[in-house]
C-alpha cells in the first residue's frame, strides 16, 4: 500500500476532538491507499491498535518508542495536544502545562538521531505563547522534521514568540467531511428536543469549559427571545473527563439554563457524543454560536461547516481566519455584538441560507478531507527528506571535524 503511516493519537472509545480528527484523517489518508498504524493510549479499545501510552506510568515515552519501533514506519505522526502527554496530576486530573508534557521529546530526540521522519500536528498554538509554551514550541520544533498548524495566523506569529524564523512549520486546515447527516437524522434529533420545522434552533456544542463561552448566551437568551420568540437554544455536550475546570463550567451552564427567565425555550442535550450522534445533533441546529473568550482553532466550527451550519463566532485568533476565509458566519467582538447576530440570523432566513452555502463551498472546495489527505502526504514527503538531508546535520559533521 505504498507509504506506512504510525499516527500516534488518542482514540476511541475517548471521544475527545482530536481522537475524533485523528479517525477521520486516518480514514482519508487509507482512502488514499496509504497505510496506517495506530498508536494511542491505554484507554484506547479497538482492534488492531497499540494501545502502549499511560501518562501516570514515567516509562511510557520508552514504551512509545519501541511500539513505533516495532510498526517500523515510514513515517511518525503525532496529534499533539499538551493534555495528552503530560503528567497526571496528584488529584488524578490532566495538565495541560508544557513543563509537564516535555517527556514527549525523549522519543523525538531518539527518533532524530536515526533519522526517522517525524511530523507533529499541534492543535492548539496561541498568537501570543507563555514562556514556558514558547520554550517548548522552539524544541519541539526543531525534533520533528515537519510540523503542522491549522491556521495561518498561528505561524505568522511563531518567528515572535520563538525568536527565531522555523522553516518546517506548514499550515493545513482542520478538515470536514463532504457528506452531511440524512435529513431523517435532523427530524429524529428536533423530535427528541421537541421543536418542530419552524423553530428557529440557535446551537451550541462541545466540551464544556470556561473557554467556550456559553455562558454569554446563557445570559443574554432572556433578551433574545424577547426579540425573537420563535427561537429555542439548545446547548449539547459534557464536562470532559480528568479535565480540572470542565465540572465547574458544567455547573455554571446548567444552572443558568435551569434558572432562566427563558428556560422553557431552552433544551440541554447531555453526553459524550459518538461522531454520528454528534453530527446529527449538529444537524437539527439552524445555526450554531461559539462564543469561546479564549481559542486559537476549532474542530467544532469545521464540522459546523460540514453541515452548512450558519455561525456566530468569537473574533479570536483562528477562529477569525476561518470564518474570514469561509465567509460562512457572523463574527463578533463583545456580548452586545454577540446579541446582535444571532438576533439577526435568527429573523434573517436568506442570510442563514447564503452562509450555509458559502460553509458548503468552503468544505468543498478547500477543507475536504481527501484535499487535506492530500496535503499531508505532500508534507509526509517532505518530512522523509528533510529526516534523511546531509545538509541538515553539515554543522554537526563540520564541529567533528574540526575537533
């Protein structure tokens, strides 16, 4: 099957964002005829992958690296997420510190020194890093042969933050699937929730976490259904396992939906969604709203966009480029603005359906997943150079000589 891929990932049955986008970029990338192993952590269940990563065990970067020894792969994909490498902490939750995460650059380093290509998605990389976030980016940069963001934005600022210009870093977008749910799955999901083909149904959905902002509507829904009472919201999803702040936002959310003034046109849909299940409530959605107050990127406006679903979309790094690209949504700098836009895709029918049209496009024409399988092989190629490049190590053989 030509080129052998060892994606190393988080996976089912942890249905987190990237385990999400790691299936389907597998999917795309076998698709494409190349070959794929898994490699992902002990709570991965599924036949036929090398479930080898325990974060509380500290030889888990050996037992990384001897799995992808043994797989013997041409190259190492690793979706890379600080949360998914890092030291549990004491309480038994994850953290999402660099510092905790750096045990990663033990098989990277080992990887490098036998010239084994190595590239790196990194899903979250802000316009403005910590200390600690740059002094990690810079290294582990530098390991890998290739590394890959998401957005634009987030490697124009990387020369600022690294002090230093990094020539293997490239952007491919967060891709979406071309198919979208059957039209039964949308009837089947309103009927569960209650409203029928009239009502207006404002989403939102993921992970709840005090970054996403949910709050902020939340609170404004009494006034906009005031304006607009052909309107119910719907808020989807659950606090993520092992994360410290999710239970606390899940209580802010669900109280605020309890005991609002508007609560009977609110309806919560609680879970951790399977990637149909979640594509079909985000189907029964007219239009969806991330209002996140801290981002850089979003596998839930990509999927949004595989639905050609309208969106409403905090004016945040990425989160900006996309819907700037896409031309797909309503961007929005503060909660009156916030207000103000779903308001108007709430009463305007003809803008929601020109901005699912330019969200279909968009998949279509530049994030669909067999162009951005496309790409990565592209990147896969030139990793395998660049990890084999002479010139890449003269400065190594130039110092020896010269001792």
């Amino acid at each position: 099957m030509g080129l052998h891929v060892a994606m190393v990932t988080s996976w089912a049955p942890r249905w987190c964002g990237i385990a999400i986008y790691s299936a389907e970029l597998c999917a795309a990338l076998e698709r494409a005829g190349r070959r794929v192993s898994v490699v992902a952590h002990t709570d991965a269940a599924v036949g036929g992958v090398k479930a080898v990563i325990d974060q509380a065990d500290p030889a888990w970067p050996e037992r990384l690296e001897q799995a992808v020894e043994d797989l013997d792969p041409d190259v190492v994909h690793i979706q890379h997420e600080f949360g998914l490498f890092a030291t549990p902490l004491p309480t038994g939750e994850f953290s999402f510190a660099p510092e905790d995460a750096f045990r990663l650059a033990v098989p990277l380093f080992r990887w490098q020194i036998r010239r084994r290509p190595v590239v790196v998605t990194y899903h979250s990389v802000f316009t403005h890093l910590t200390h600690a976030e740059a002094v990690y980016y810079d290294h582990m940069m530098s390991l890998a042969a290739a590394n890959i963001v998401h957005e634009p934005i987030q490697k124009t600022h990387l020369p600022y933050n690294l002090g230093r210009v990094p020539d293997n870093v490239f952007v491919i977008p967060h891709g979406a699937g071309r198919e979208r749910p059957p039209a039964e799955a949308r009837r089947q999901v309103r009927q569960e929730i209650g409203v029928g083909e009239g009502t207006v149904v404002v989403g939102m959905m993921g992970w709840f976490e005090p970054n996403k902002g949910f709050d902020r509507v939340l609170r404004r829904w009494p006034r906009i259904r005031r304006e607009c009472p052909e309107a119910v919201l719907v808020l989807a999803g659950e606090a993520r396992p092992g994360s410290p702040t999710g239970p606390r936002a899940r209580e802010e959310y669900l109280s605020l939906a309890r005991e609002s003034p508007a609560a009977d046109s609110i309806r919560v849909v609680l879970g951790t969604f399977s990637p149909d299940r979640y594509l079909a409530i985000l189907s029964a959605f007219d239009m969806m709203v991330l209002p996140y107050t801290y981002a850089t990127q979003s596998g839930n406006l990509a999927h949004a966009y595989q639905v050609g679903l309208p969106v409403v979309v905090s004016a945040l790094e990425g989160l900006k480029s996309s819907v700037e690209a896409s031309r797909a949504g309503l961007l929005v700098r503060d909660d009156e603005e916030l207000e103000q836009a779903i308001i108007r895709l709430i009463r305007d029918a003809g803008l929601r359906r020109r901005l699912s049209r330019a969200a279909r496009r968009y998949v279509t024409g530049v994030i669909a997943w067999d162009r951005v399988a496309r790409r990565h092989l592209d990147i896969y190629r030139w990793a395998q150079r660049r990890a084999c490049d002479p010139a890449r190590y003269a400065h190594y053989a130039a110092r020896e000589v010269h001792v």
